[in-house]
C-alpha cells in the first residue's frame, strides 16, 4: 500500500464523497471499511434527492439547496473519471395537493422559490392532466412540481465513486493502516461507539424498508405522495420508501412494514398496480441528535474528524460534505454551518 495523506474509516456516501474530494485534489487517500463500499445504507435502493420547502429559509435549507444544485456537475465529473454512471438525473417530483388550503400555500411557495431557489429551479402547480398515466391521485386535481429534484441508483453511485477514487490512486480496502489524517465516517454503529465513548446519547440509527418494483418510468419525475417516495430509475425499476423505525431486532429483516409502504405506493400510483416486487431491502440509517449531519473534529481526538449522521439526506448532500471536509481536513479552512458542527449533537 502507498503512504496515504487521508485514511477515511467508512465507505457509504459521507466516506466516499470526502475521500473524492480530497483525492480530486492531489491527496493520496485510503477508504477502510471491513463490509466493502456501500455495505449500510449507503447500499440501498431509494436514491431520493429532494428540497426542503422554499420557505422559512435557514442554514440547514440552504446547505442542501448549494448540494443539489452542485450535484449535476458533481456527478457528471465522477462518471466522467470513473467510466460508471451513477444513474443521476434532475427529474423532478410531483407531489399531490390534499385540499383547497394545502392549494394555496403552495402557490405561495411558488412564489418564495422564485427567490430563495434563485432562478436555478421552480416549484410549480400544475393540473395532474399535465403527467398523464403517472400522476399521483390529488384530490384537488393539482399537483406541486418541482425542478430541484434529482435521482440517482445509491448502489451504482457508490461504484462510481469507488472508480474515481481508485482512478486518482486511491485505495479503497477492507483493513489497513491508519496513515495521514483521519476521518470517521462509520454509519450508524459510529454513532452508537461515540454515545458510549462520550458517556451521553449523540445519535442512534433509524430502520428503513424499502423495495424495487418492475416498471419502467425512467423518463418520469419521481412521486411523493402519503408520506411515500417513488423513484424511477435509469435502470426500468422504480423504487418505493421508505420506513422509519426506531426500534428494530434484525437491522436487516423486511416484514409487513415494508408490504405496508408498497400497498401505499400502489394505491397514491395506480401505475403501478401490477408491478412486481424484484427486491426488499433493509438497512439503517444515521440519525445525529441534532438531525442535521455531524462534520468537524471527533470530540477528544485532536487533529481526528467525523463526518457522520446523514440521515435520510446523506446522498442529497454528500457532494458538499465532501468539499467541506476537505477544506478542513487538508487546508484547514472551516466552512461548516454552525448547526451542523459536531457540538450541535453533543
């Protein structure tokens, strides 16, 4: 193995986005994760990039807002060094409108992200007749429509990232040594060893089920509709989540919930009525107590750093976390959002 400048400990998306990052930039970088690239969450099946509401704008909204716009370039830089498409796209979401209220709020929003989203994309009403076949049932007729949405496979984005990495001498490995500057980024077991370390609860890990249905939709904005993501995929799959369970057994079990969300699914999306069920996943996500990601130095290690805690959002803000971290890692610049600085969850 070469001397390495960074050993990034986890290869989900907040590891691989850092170790990219700093690679792109002439580090010499090691990933180390025992489970092999995407083993946790990171290796699901939703690939959901989706806004906050433009409104009441605050740091965490706009963070997010910077990633997503950054991301078309982001992605299409890493497939181009790779050679593997990660499945991105900027597709778009609809989303149903319940009543006459729901209908004017969001026409008021349309309004806010004409500047809050500056110019970069529109949230829209539009009659459901606009997205015949696919539109999700809206008991007002009207749907919300969004151009800041974005998709990607997290499977086929991890294997992209892996190839880039490696393409800039990288190493990604299930064991090694600790060369050069550390940064954690190890899921949801990392939260549960930094609540034991620290003596007091700093994050935890979150269930989700989710699953992949045969149906080609490809060219489609994603759905979401009664608390559902629906997701077409480059790939002629659609992928439905997500749960949220705070308590589980077997972080890795499918059960009645998951046939729950896919009843629910089929029902906001009669499209897919018939479409069969090609896989079930499980796995858990990181949860910060804050919510919000958790960068910075790792508590009581000096010159040691965590990138953790993305939860639900991880994919959507990966590319930023990662330039971030390698300001601070390898320039020593500190850009971080005060609400997402690991003292934010301590």
């Amino acid at each position: 193995m070469a001397i390495a400048d960074v050993t990034v400990y986890g290869a989900g998306i907040f590891g691989l986005s850092v170790a990219w990052s700093c690679a792109k930039r002439g580090a010499k970088v090691r990933v180390i994760d025992p489970n092999g690239p995407g083993a946790g969450s990171s290796g699901g099946l939703v690939g959901a990039l989706a806004p906050h509401v433009p409104e009441r704008w605050n740091a965490k909204k706009a963070f997010q807002f910077d990633s997503l716009i950054m991301a078309e370039t982001y992605w299409a830089e890493v497939e181009a060094v790779s050679g593997k498409s990660p499945g991105y796209a900027r597709s778009g979401r609809l989303q149903p409108i319940a009543d006459d209220r729901l209908l004017e709020l969001a026409k008021t929003r349309a309004i806010e992200a004409e500047t809050l989203w500056q110019g970069e994309a529109v949230w829209q009403v539009r009659p459901a007749s606009d997205f015949p076949d696919w539109a999700p049932i809206s008991p007002t007729g009207f749907l919300i429509y969004d151009t800041l949405t974005a998709r990607m496979s997290p499977r086929r984005a991890g294997a992209s990232l892996v190839a880039a990495i490696q393409a800039k001498g990288g190493e990604i490995v299930t064991d090694g040594p600790s060369e050069g500057t550390e940064v954690w980024a190890t899921g949801w077991q990392g939260m549960v060893k930094l609540s034991v370390e620290l003596g007091k609860p700093v994050g935890n890990g979150v269930k989700g089920q989710s699953a992949l249905l045969d149906y080609d939709a490809r060219d489609m904005p994603q759905l979401f509709a009664d608390a559902v993501h629906i997701i077409p995929h480059a790939d002629g799959t659609v992928a439905i989540g997500s749960t949220s369970e705070r308590g589980f057994d077997d972080p890795s079990s499918c059960d009645d919930a998951l046939d729950e969300v896919i009843d629910r699914a089929r029902a906001v999306c009669p499209a897919l009525k018939d479409a069969p069920v090609i896989e079930r996943w499980a796995g858990v996500r990181p949860r910060a107590k804050s919510r919000a990601p958790m960068l910075g130095e790792y508590p009581c290690r000096p010159g040691v750093f965590i990138a953790n805690g993305g939860f639900k959002i991880g994919f959507g803000m990966g590319p930023r976390v990662g330039e971030l971290m390698a300001d601070l890692v390898l320039e020593g610049r500190d850009k971080i959002p005060a609400d997402f600085r690991v003292e934010a969850s301590l």
